[in-house]
C-alpha cells in the first residue's frame, strides 16, 4: 500500500487548471476532511495566454460553486456573468415552408409530463396542430421556451441562490472565471508560480519525480496535473501518450472570436445563439456587459479569410468590436489515455470536442470529481487509473456522438460542407445502430448510459427539433388519448404566459444579483458548512434536460 500523497503540482492556469485545483483544494485542503501537510501548487506559464474563450456552460457549474461553497452573487458579479436557460438553433435545417429560418431550441428544462409520460411521444404522434409558434417542439411543450423568448430571468429579483423555476446555467466571461476561482483558491491556500515548465525527471517506472522550470529549477512532485490546454505539454509531448484525432467526425478544427458592444446592453438574452453558416457555425453569448462571438469552421471548407469575411459580414458593418480577431486551431479528439503513470490530463491537454454543447467546462468538472473518487496513493494503482480513463473515454465518445446528430440530421445541401457534414463525416457504430432504432421508436432511458451527460430527453429535444419524425411518426405505443393532449396543450400555453409575465426580466435579475454582491449582502466564501449532500447534488446535476 502507497502512501497518501501530499504534493500535487498542476501545470496551467486557464480553465482547466483553476477548476481542477478548486475541487482539489475543497477536498484535499480547505474543505471538511482535508488533510494536513497536502500541498497543492498551480505552476502556470507567464508568457504563454490561456485559450481566453469558452463563455458558455452547463448546469454543472452550479453545483461545483455550490460545492466549493463560492456565493453565486459574487461569482456573477466578479464573472460578468449572465443567465443560460437554452441554446438556440438557427437556420441548421432548410427554411420553413413559408420562407422562414428553421429554429428551434434546446433548453436545460424539458416539457410538463402529460398523461405520466414526456410530451416527446404525443408531440410526434399528433403535431403541433394549428399553432402560430412555429411548430417547435419546445415552444408547444415547454415553459423555458417562453421565459427564453420573453428574455426573463429563472427566478423572482430576491429568489433564493442556485434556484429557479427552470433549470439553467450561465454564460460566463471565460478569462474572469479563471481569474476568479484563482483568487479563491491562493486564498484557500493554494500555491502559485509562474514559470514555464521545461523538462520532466522520471524514476526507473516511469512516475514523474520532479518538473524542471525555466526560473525555479528543479521541482520535486508526486502527481502532476497536465492542464496546458490543446498542446498536452506534459503527458502527449514529454510522455508520448498519443492524441486520437477526431477529425472524421466532427469536421470543424479552428475558430475565430470576437468580443462585441450589445446594440443596448439592457436587452439581455438568456440563450446561446449557434446559428448554422456556409461552411461551420457562430455564436453569440451574451454577458453582462458585452456579447461573445466568433465562428467556428472547418479549414477544409473556409480559409481562414474567407471565414472571417463571413463573420465580418453577419456582425455587420455598424457593431463595435471589443477585440481583435484570431484565429484558433481546435484540436479535436481525445488524448488516449489522459490518466498516464502519475500524470493526469484535464481540459484541452486530456480532449476537446468543438464547442457546440459547450462541454468543456463540463468535461473538467467531471475529470476533477471522476479523481477524486479514484484517487490514488504513491503507488498509482492501475485499477483507479483504468477506471478513471475509461469513464473520461465514454464521456468524449458520448459527446462526440451527440454533437454528430446535430449535423448528421441537418437537411441542408446548400454548401460543400453541409453536403460533407451530412453526408461523408464518420459516425460511430453506436450511433448508426441508435439512429436506425430510433426511425422506429423515440430514445428512452436505457438506449443511453447511466449518468451519461446528454439522457435520452436531451436526444429526444435534437431528433424532434431537427424534423427527424415530420415526416413519418413512430409508431407509438401508450400515447395519451388526443383530447388529453389538445388540453395539456392549452394548460401549457396558459402557464408560458403566466410564466413570462411573472418572472423577472434578464437584465433586471442581473443587475440586482450583481447590486447585492457589491453590497456585501452575500455571505462569501463560509469555510466549514456541511449543508450540502455532496454525492446527491453531483449525482443529480450529471443529467441535463431531463423533464
Ligand atoms: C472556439 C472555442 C469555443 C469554446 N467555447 C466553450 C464553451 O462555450 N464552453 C466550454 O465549456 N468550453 C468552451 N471551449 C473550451 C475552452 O475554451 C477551453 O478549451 C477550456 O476552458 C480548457 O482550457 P485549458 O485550461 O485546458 O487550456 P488553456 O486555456 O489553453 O490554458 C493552458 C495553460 O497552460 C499554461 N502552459 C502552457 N504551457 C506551459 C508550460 N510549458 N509551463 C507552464 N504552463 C504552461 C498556459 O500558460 C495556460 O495557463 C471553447 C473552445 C474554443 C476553441
């Protein structure tokens, strides 16, 4: 039996870096059960920036804040942060029939059961009938549709934190997260270098005894936590461990960001718009104080000209750039094995899937909990990192598959890469049997790995939103009767109304949560609390869209 180990060093202070030694820090250090004598040091490169992009999350993140016990006004406040209840899609299938943008959207919060079961199975079985929104399946069967389109916030000005009628996430400024949560951490007793690492020593097992920095020299650790982003400094370059592209897949590998003024700041939109263009796809997140965009393409498609010319040309002439734009190369797949002797990859060094589902974050906060739960002892038992790489290798697989339905079921042939997208892109064996299947029945629980990130209702959501069943229905087995349907419907449609008036307007929350962190009103950073259920708030929060 090995001997606990005391000195952990992560390597990067982006995303990844921070995120990771705040779980590390909370468990090891400063939260209940902390060990003395645990040192835990981020060593971060100071000529080398962090990716800088990456504004949009999950719901995930609440329950890490809520875990590291960091107080939700003050991180909205310090993360310019905003409200996500959704993702929307625009104009990723032909326009409608009567010469509309196809859109529909893809919210946290799933429909109102009706007659015991998700409104999936009527919705496909009867049609939206005659209604005047569109047809989207969300804006028949749910409430965060019309919260979205009304732009109001989850819940009432002086609501209770981390609550809200809808579930939702947030839309973060990427660089003050890191800078943030490094904050809490040097205060929770973290320690910090910046230099460059340069060289690994490795004993005769091939464990990383030490790290040789440009400035400090020799540094002497125990596990090494490699989060140097796309490059994998650590365990793909000095370790050999091999990266497995992704490339057949998913087709888009680089991306240009630009950070805009809002037309007026006070109209705060609570989705991530992705809207689909000649050869990828732009974003808009807004925050605070600015919106986030960019462009993500494929090279095989767009030069980096032409695809800037695009952007240029959707922001239009009038909108004022915050920054310049750059253009980054997205390396997109997953290292082999992220957990390698005694070094573990986190964030773009373990993989990266293009950020459609914003699934990054998410990924680093999954890696962070899937090591504690698997952590080891000097000996580095094999058992816990075998564990710990196979869970990493299902999640990238299962976002992977996810994001190939968005373009494997796109109806667009208007361009060389939606016929490709469409048409030439690898999809997975699982994915080819589960869209045979589901020709023929709806996604249900089981078709789907327990604690998998996206459930069956979130596949459900893509299937109907990109008209997978328009055209023939499923037969359905149980589907309620027609009337209980045609009631439930009107319900609904008086519930969104009720709902959009009586939630808060986005911007009004905003700036009310962010008037009492500046007030002091919020408790801060409690040492020591145990309110929290720590397995049942991480279990519950794994599932994303779920009804
Ligand atoms: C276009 C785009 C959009 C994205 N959108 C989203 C999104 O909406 N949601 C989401 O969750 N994610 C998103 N991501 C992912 C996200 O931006 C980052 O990939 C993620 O946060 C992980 O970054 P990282 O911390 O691993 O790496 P980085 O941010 O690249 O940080 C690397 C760190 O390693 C350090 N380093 C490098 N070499 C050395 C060395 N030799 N010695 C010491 N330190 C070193 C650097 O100084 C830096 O601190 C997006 C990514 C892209 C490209």
């Amino acid at each position: 039996m090995g001997e606990p180990i005391s000195h952990i060093t992560i390597v990067g202070g982006g995303t990844a870096g921070w995120i990771v030694a705040s779980y590390l820090n909370h468990k090891l250090q400063w939260g209940i059960g902390a060990r003395p004598g645990v040192r835990i040091t981020v060593v971060e490169s100071p000529r080398i920036p962090t990716i800088g992009v990456g504004e949009a999350t999950v719901p995930t993140l609440k329950a890490t804040l809520r875990l590291l016990q960091i107080d939700e006004d003050e991180f909205v406040a310090r993360t310019d942060a905003t409200i996500k209840l959704a993702i929307r899609f625009d104009d990723w299938q032909r326009p409608l029939g009567d010469g509309r943008m196809h859109s529909y959207l893809s919210p946290f919060s799933g429909g109102r059961n009706v007659g015991g079961s998700y409104p999936a199975s009527p919705f496909v079985a009867y049609g939206a009938g005659t209604d005047d929104r569109g047809g989207d399946f969300q804006a028949v069967t749910g409430l965060a549709w019309a919260a979205a389109e009304a732009r109001r916030g989850p819940r009432k000005i002086d609501g209770p934190p981390f609550s809200g009628v809808l579930q939702y996430a947030y839309h973060v400024d990427a660089a003050g997260l890191a800078a943030f949560l490094k904050e809490i951490c040097l205060e929770r007793g973290v320690a910090y270098v910046a230099d460059d690492v340069v060289a690994i020593e490795q004993d005769e097992r091939g464990m990383i005894t030490s790290l040789s920095l440009a400035e400090h020299g020799r540094w002497p650790t125990e596990l090494v936590i490699d989060c140097t982003g796309f490059r994998g400094l650590i365990v793909n370059e000095m370790l050999g461990e091999p990266f497995d592209s992704f490339a057949d897949y998913l087709l888009n590998d680089r991306a240009i960001p630009i950070q805009v003024e809002r037309d007026d700041r006070t109209v705060l939109s609570a989705q991530t718009e992705a809207r689909a263009m000649n050869a990828g796809w732009s974003w808009r997140i807004p925050l605070h104080g600015r919106d986030g965009t960019g462009l993500v393409y494929s090279s095989a498609f767009a030069n980096d000209d032409e695809a800037l010319t695009e952007l240029e040309r959707l922001l239009g002439p009038t909108a004022t750039r915050l920054t310049s734009p750059r253009t980054i190369k997205m390396r997109v797949g997953r290292t082999r094995r992220s957990w390698v002797k005694n070094c573990i990859a986190v964030g773009g060094a373990s993989g990266f899937m293009e950020p459609l589902e914003s699934t990054t974050i998410l990924a680093i906060e999954l890696a962070a909990r899937w090591l504690l739960k698997n952590f080891p002892t000097t000996d580095f038992e094999s058992a816990l990192a075998g564990r710990f790489n196979r869970e990493i290798d299902r999640f990238y697989d299962e976002v992977r598959d996810f994001l190939g339905l968005h373009f494997a079921l796109s109806d667009r042939d208007d361009t060389p890469y939606w016929r490709a997208v469409r048409h030439d892109a690898k999809r997975s064996d699982t994915l080819t049997e589960n869209l045979a299947l589901w020709r023929h029945r709806l996604p249900i629980r089981e078709d789907v790995r327990a604690g998998a990130a996206f459930g069956h209702v979130a596949i459900q959501g893509v299937l109907i939103g990109k008209g997978f069943y328009h055209d023939a229905a499923p037969a359905m087995a149980g589907v309620v009767p027609r009337s209980i349907w045609d009631r439930h419907r009107a319900d609904l449609r008086a519930q969104q109304h009720v709902l959009s008036h009586a939630l808060p307007d986005h911007f009004a929350l905003i700036e009310a949560i962010r008037a009492r962190a500046v007030h002091g009103i919020s408790a801060g950073h409690v040492p020591g609390i145990a309110a929290i259920d720590e397995e049942a708030l991480l279990a519950q929060t794994q599932l994303l869209r779920e009804g």
